[in-house]
C-alpha cells in the first residue's frame, strides 16, 4: 500500500484506534452485542473522524476519497469485520446523500460530521431486493406521498437515524427517498443473529404509511438508477475490502500460531503441508487487495465480482486458519473461528456470490 503513502496518518491513526477501542470488545460482543457499547464506540470514533472521513469539508467532514474510506475498513476489520461494516453502510450512504445533493442531505451529512455526544448521527442505505416480501414502495393517496412495505435484512438498522432508500417502483425506474429513523410508521423488526458480523444488528425495517414530502425525495421520481448502482458498486468495493482486511489478521493468528506450536520436535511452520498454506493464504490475499484497490483506483468496476472474489478468498483462508490452529481453531478465545464466521456472512452482503457472478456476465451479453 506504499503508492497510497498520502492516506498513512490516517490509517495509522485509525489502526491505533482500532486496537486501542474495537479489538478489545470484539470478542465480548460477539458472544453478546451491547447496543450501548456499540455507540459509545462509535462516538469515540467520531474524535478521530471516521465517520465523517468521506464528507466534504464543506460541510464539517474529511472530505476523503473512497479508497481512503476503504483502506480505513480494511485496518477496522483487522479488528472486527462487524465493525467495519457498520461503517462501510454508513460510507455508502453518505456517499449517496454527497452525490445526489439538496438541503435535507447537506442537513443530514453536517449533522453525521459534527454529531451530538448523545446522538451519534448513524446512516444505512436500503438497496431494493427480491428477497423482500412486501416491497417498499410509493404510493400517492389524497395528495400525498406514502413510503410502504418493508426491506430485507438490512444493515446498521435499529443504531442508524438517518436511512437512504432506494424504491424500486412500479416500472421499474428508481427513486431514492430520504428518511429519519424517528419518523412516526417507521419501525425496526426484531435483529437477525446472524452467525458472523453480531455487532452490526442486521434486521428488517417496516414503512407504514411514512409520509414523505417532496424535500424529502433524494432524486427526482423515477431518476435514481445511476446513482443506485454507484452506490452498490461502492458497497461492494467496501464489502471486499473488509474481507480482506478480516482475511489478513486470519493469516497473522496462523502463522503466529505456526511458529508456537511444536509437534514432532519443531515448531510446525517447518512442515511444508503448513508451508504450502501459509503460502496460498499470501497468495490469495495478495490478489484480494489489487483487485478491491482496482475498484477504487479507476480499473475494471465490476465490483460484484471483486466483491464475489473477494469473500470467497476471505473465507478459504479463514477455514485455513482454524485447520493450522488444530482443535484450538474452534475455540471463541482464539479469535479465528469468529473470523470464519464472519467472512461467511460477508459473502452474502450485497447479494450472494453465485447470483453476482450471474448478473455479470448477463449484463455482458445485454
């Protein structure tokens, strides 16, 4: 990462953060997530402004690149990939708000720059999905603009106060639509307790009747579909960084652990099977981070695949790291079994690979 040299305060500051305030809780709230934790870490953050890394300066933020962001979430998830992906949700949002403009999200991006100790100004993105059993959508009723239905699982939910919401309406066009967590039929379902990623309270969000006022649409109605899939294509980017940041402390624990454990009179990095993983495992990640700072330094886009690529390397290693750590893998102290978890749940973030993978290439042969 020395091409990047300019970010490298940044990301040692965001390193020193993370080990300081995030490694030491991960464990703990993997086993039980504590919502109020959660945002005092998160307030924390803001006193070395990460959540406001993407913000123009112009309106109380960094005013960062994406792959400044990116390189963030990869040290984060060093750390824990939950974490991280609280803020790569955020990320996209607010990147959502900085690229369709207007008075409420210059309101909601200074409000995210400069929160209030007691409300740490949270976003989340709602991508629509086919997985969604009442699509979210708008109706006009005597006049007015009603938001209803509600999403699949998504991310930063019952933590977020400010949501970007994608609809998906009934010709197929895209509008995006403002919403505040505390507006009245706004509700948030109970929280998926997925297997990986606990610290990010995956859960639906139900819309009932959410008036929406025209300030309030984030785009014109039925103009939202370019500025959707950038911000998909940003979430994927962002997805795949945090893999491979989750992947990279994978390989560390391994080959610390390598040079520990004797068996057969040396330690076993010395046998070439444990060799030849540790190599692949480089190998992978080596890959893993081009291809994600592809995406972001202006090479091939197709950050679905990135992404794909990415997770499904993330994983390989992490499974790899817990066969190296023998019986103690499986153990939650060691720390490699929650990794595993979480990059199985990485995978299906944005959409599952397979799925991915398809769309790519029909996207080609349209």
């Amino acid at each position: 990462m020395a091409v990047h040299e300019k970010y490298s305060e940044i990301i040692d500051v965001c390193r020193r953060f993370a080990a300081r305030e995030i490694g030491a809780a991960a464990l703990a709230y993997d086993l039980e997530t504590d919502s109020q934790g959660v945002k005092a870490l998160w307030t924390k953050s803001c006193e070395v402004g990460i959540p406001g890394l993407l913000i123009p300066e112009e309106s109380g933020g960094a005013g960062q690149s994406a792959l400044c962001c990116a390189l963030v979430l990869n040290v984060l998830a060093a750390e824990c990939a939950g974490m991280a992906s609280l803020f790569a949700d955020h990320f996209v949002a607010c990147h959502t708000l900085i690229r369709a403009g207007g008075k409420e999200s210059e309101r909601c991006l200074q409000a995210m720059a400069n929160p209030a100790i007691d409300d740490p100004a949270i976003a989340a993105v709602v991508f629509p999905s086919e997985e969604e059993e009442d699509p979210v959508r708008i109706v006009e009723s005597e006049g007015k603009l009603l938001l209803s239905g509600r999403t699949a699982l998504t991310g930063n939910t019952s933590l977020a106060q400010h949501y970007a919401v994608f609809v998906k309406e009934r010709d197929g066009k895209i509008t995006c639509i403002l919403v505040e967590g505390g507006t009245p039929g706004v509700s948030v379902g109970e929280g998926a307790n997925l297997p990986g990623l606990k610290v990010n309270p995956f859960a639906p969000v139900t819309f009932k009747e959410v008036e929406i006022g025209d300030r309030f649409l984030v785009t014109e109605r039925g103009s939202g579909r370019e500025l959707m899939e950038s911000a998909q294509n940003l979430f994927f980017g962002f997805v795949a960084a945090i893999a491979m940041g989750t992947a990279q402390r994978a390989y560390e624990k391994a080959a610390g652990y390598a040079r520990e454990r004797y068996q057969f009179g040396t330690t076993i990095i010395n046998h070439p099977e444990i060799q030849r993983m540790l190599g692949t495992m480089r190998m992978k990640l080596g890959v893993g981070r081009a291809a994600y700072m592809d995406v972001f330094d202006g090479g091939e886009r197709d950050a679905g695949l990135t992404k794909a690529f990415c997770t499904d390397a993330a994983l390989e290693i992490a499974v790899d790291a817990v066969q190296i750590h023998g019986g103690y893998g499986y153990m939650h102290e060691y720390g490699v079994e929650k990794i595993m978890r979480d990059c199985k749940v990485l995978q299906l973030l944005g959409g599952r690979n397979g799925s991915l993978i398809i769309e790519s290439i029909a996207r080609e042969l349209r």
